[in-house]
C-alpha cells in the first residue's frame, strides 16, 4: 500500500518591508512521505519570500515536486497558464535548472544543506547562460532551527527587514538570513 502525504496547515502573516509585501495567507501543505520537516519548512519560507503582493499576475502555489519531476516546489503561473516563477528547494542540477530556465520567466532555488557550497561549485559555472536565476543559501543551522518549529497546524509570523527573515510561531522564533551566490542580472 503506498504511504500518503501527510497534511499541514498554516496561517502565515507576512510583513515583507525590503518588498513591500503584506498579508495574510492560509497555507495548506502536502508533505510527501520521504520529506522531512526541515524541507517543508524550507518551501514555507521559500513562499514568504516570494509571494506576489497581489494574486493579479496569478497566485504562487505549492507544486508536486515530490510526486512530479516536471514541477518545481512552488510555482506562480498567470492567469494563461503562462509559467512565471519556478521555485525548487535542495540542490538540484543543472540540467533541471536551465530547463526551469526555459520555461520561466524567474527561476529561484534555496539550499539549505550544509554541503551548499560544493554543490554550488560544481554547478556555477554550467548556469552561466541563466541570466533570470537566483540562488539562494540559508545556513544549515537556521535551517534546522526553522524544522524545530514545524506543527501540523501553525500560526507563523514572518516579517522581513534588511535581508533578515525573523519567524516565529507559538513554539519559538528563528532568525535566517539568506545568502545570496547567485542573483538574476
């Protein structure tokens, strides 16, 4: 018998200042059977720092990564269909890369793993021709501080200010800071 996704739910109020991004969403995440809390909780993140201010160019949503090797972990798609943002959270190659490249207009990866910096070496050089590709890695530690906070149902709050994501729900708070080794030029 195959294992189902086990279901969270999240009520996550964003005060994004660097973007000027402010909300309130419901959030309703499938986690996989092979994925851990830490990863779950890197697409949370992944959606507060990349949730449209409004849904007018359409929504960003959580993807099927994880049963679909064609989708990424997050998506935004327009109202056509057209794919816009194309979000993936690990390490994934760069074969996968350039073809998300392809098909979207911004593609964004977070990496969260503490062998980042190897994994980005090997493939830096290969994206060269991915001029809308944003790389991302948030510190291993932070990473598993922000797994610590993960409950089948959340209340997060999430503000960002200066570069600095501050997260915190009834259980505790975490402070990341994402580093940047790759931006879009």
């Amino acid at each position: 018998m195959a294992l189902k996704a086990t279901i969270f739910k999240a009520n996550l109020q964003l005060s994004d200042m660097d973007r000027g991004v402010y909300g309130e969403h419901a959030l309703t995440i499938a986690r996989h059977p092979s994925e851990n809390d830490e990863r779950m909780m890197l697409r949370v993140l992944a959606f507060a720092l990349n949730v449209p201010a409004d849904d007018h160019k359409g929504r960003l949503e959580f993807a099927k990564s994880l049963w679909d090797t064609d989708e990424p972990d997050l998506w935004q798609l327009d109202l056509t269909g057209q794919l816009l943002h194309w979000i993936d959270v690990g390490q994934p190659d760069d074969r996968r890369l350039m073809k998300a490249h392809g098909r979207a207009d911004r593609v964004s990866v977070y990496s969260a793993n503490s062998s980042t910096p190897i994994w980005w070496s090997g493939i830096e050089n290969k994206l060269t021709r991915a001029p809308r590709l944003a790389v991302w890695q948030i510190d291993a530690e932070q990473s598993q501080a922000l797994a610590a906070l993960a409950e089948r149902s959340m209340q997060l709050q999430v503000s960002v200010q200066d570069g600095t994501v501050y997260l915190s729900t009834e259980k505790g708070s975490v402070e990341i800071t994402p580093k940047a080794l790759k931006l879009p030029s």
